[in-house]
C-alpha cells in the first residue's frame, strides 16, 4: 500500500515531487468502511514536508455491516469541501475505481484531535457542548438543496419524501425473509399523524458524537458522509436521539429545551415546527433508513451471503430499536390526547 498510494498521489499532485509515504496504519472507527491514516513526505517549492493523510473505503465483498455508494460519498464531499461553510476534513483525491488503491477509496485530511464521544466519556461536565451540537447541526441544516450536486436526489415536496419515508417502514417488512407487524403498526401510525413541514435541506444522515471530530484548537468537524441526502432537518435530530440514547450521553436529552432553542437560533425553524413533539416522531421516522440497510444485510446474513460478525451483532439493535419506537409512540400519542382534550 505505501508504494501504491505514493504513485497515486503523485498522479493527483503536480504540486510536490518525490513523495514518499513514511508509515501506513489501519484506524479503528468508520464503523462501516475501512480506514488508513498515512504519513507523507514530499517536495514542494524546494522544500520538504510533512503531512498525515487519510483514507476511507470499502472493505471486501460480503464484509461490509452496512452497504453504501463511496461515488455518493465523494460526489458530497467534494461539493462541501468546494462550498466550505460546513467544518469538515477537506476532501483531497478519489480513486473511484479501486485501480489504485485496491477499493474505491477517499483520500481525505486528517485531523489531530480525538472525536466528541470520547471526550465526553471522560468528563461529567458536558459544558458549552450541548449549544455547540445544536450549532453544528443548524449549519448542517443551512445548505439548501439549490448549493448540492443536481445528482444527489432531489425530492418533489415535502409530503412525497416523508410518504416515501414511511412507504420505506412497510416496504422493508415486505421485503424481508421474515414477518414484522411492528413495521406496520409504526408506518399506520407516522402516516396518521405527520407534523407541520420544513423546507428540504441537506441532511448529514448519521449524526452522532463519534462523527464529530474535535480538533487541536478545540474545533468542531464533522465526518462520514455516506447518508448524506436531501431530506427534513429534524430526520438529523431524530437520529442523534436514536443513537445517543443507545451509546450516550445524550446531549439533547440531557436538557431538550436549551437544546432546541440554540437548533432554533441557528437554523430560524420555528418552535411548532421543532419542538419536543417533532423531534420524537423524527426520532422512529428517521431511524428506517438506516434500519432499511441493516434489515437488508441481516437478511443476507440469514441466507448466507453476508458472513460479517457485525451485521450478525445488529440483530439485537433491531429488537431494541422496535422496544423503543412502541413506547416512544405511547407517549407522543398521550401528548396528541391530551392536547386534544385542553383545546
């Protein structure tokens, strides 16, 4: 791999010369992808110098515990690297075959610092981070889909990409080798009572505490773009509810009010539109399309044709997130009633 990506970056680069790639390592995190960090050394303008890159791919066929598009992947990192108002790893080079670098590969900055989760595994007072979380999400939330590549999926309205949202909760359980009644409870009850609409924007799709990335001056960045997509902010909020109750702390729970007043600020959403209420039913809205994938490569499992002890591991997080949806629509719907009954 040195030698490899040494040429591969010499095809890229016409800026440096004598590139020589110092250490290659695997990195633990992209739950999903494989990840490298390398060390280069090169010339540029006379003088040599140093940097630390990184790269994200696919792993072999039939290991992957999720399976994602790394051409989307790009195409969104590419776009957002160009746009620059959203503080990620700059996006470098793509080999888009796998000719170079042995799989489709991102080549992308690295950053010297450590990821929000594990900073705040080490302290009991979370501080300015639940405001700073909400701020992140908000200028997620401020790219409209007009800044976007016209590939990525442009959805006709509101209504036709939540319908399809929960089209996907009945289509998943029709598909699958298995019966889910649950999956149809849940999408009759998401159909019956939608929210009010918000203006599409981009969507990270996988926002957690591990996908922020803090760096040396303390700055936030956020990473892995697969799920990326044009969809209803609070399906992001909805997410990092899901996840974080599962793998906290949970920084909207921890105060939602605070919370949501700074998402509120940052994005101008109104409180009827992004409340208490609206976050929980984005909370098992937004959990299927993720869910769509697990339950697709858990069905591969099944029949043999996905071998990944992780995919295998998802079935508990399947059971789990069905336990959580069925009470989380108890309450929404004890909030709906009796908000009835004092109007």
């Amino acid at each position: 791999m040195p030698e490899r990506l040494a040429a591969f970056l010499g095809l890229h680069r016409d800026d440096i010369d004598r590139i020589e790639v110092l250490a290659y390592e695997p990195m633990s995190g992209g739950y999903s992808r494989s990840m490298a960090s390398a060390r280069i050394r090169y010339r540029s303008g006379g003088i040599t110098l140093e940097e630390t890159i990184v790269l994200r791919g696919d792993p072999p066929p039939g290991h992957a515990m999720i399976e994602t598009d790394r051409d989307h992947e790009w195409m969104v990192l590419e776009a957002l690297t160009e746009l620059g108002a959203i503080p990620i790893p700059p996006a470098r080079h793509y080999d888009s075959t796998g000719e170079h670098l042995g799989t489709k590969a991102i080549v992308m900055d690295h950053v010297e610092g450590g990821s929000l989760q594990s900073l705040l595994d080490d302290v009991d007072d979370y501080g300015e981070h639940p405001t700073r979380l909400a701020q992140l999400w908000g200028d997620v939330h401020a790219i409209t889909p007009d800044q976007l590549p016209s590939a990525m999926p442009h959805p006709m309205s509101w209504d036709d990409h939540v319908d399809g949202l929960i089209e996907m909760w009945r289509t998943v359980e029709t598909r699958s080798v298995n019966s889910d009644p649950v999956a149809r409870y849940i999408a009759a009850w998401l159909a019956a009572n939608k929210p009010p609409p918000l203006p599409l924007r981009l969507t990270h799709g996988d926002p957690q505490a591990p996908n922020v990335m803090i760096d040396s001056n303390g700055k936030y960045l956020l990473v892995d773009w697969e799920f990326a997509a044009i969809g209803d902010p609070r399906e992001d909020l909805g997410w990092y509810n899901i996840y974080s109750s599962a793998a906290g702390p949970n920084l909207y729970t921890l105060d939602p009010e605070p919370f949501l007043a700074a998402y509120r600020r940052s994005t101008g959403f109104s409180e009827a539109a992004v409340n208490q209420w609206t976050v929980g039913y984005f909370t098992i809205l937004a959990g299927i399309k993720i869910g769509a994938t697990i339950n697709e490569q858990l069905d591969r499992f099944a029949m043999g044709e996905n071998s990944g002890v992780m995919t295998a591991f998802q079935v508990g997080s399947l059971c789990y997130g069905h336990e959580q949806n069925l009470a989380a629509i108890v309450g929404l719907q004890a909030a709906l009633n009796s908000q009835g009954a004092t109007s």
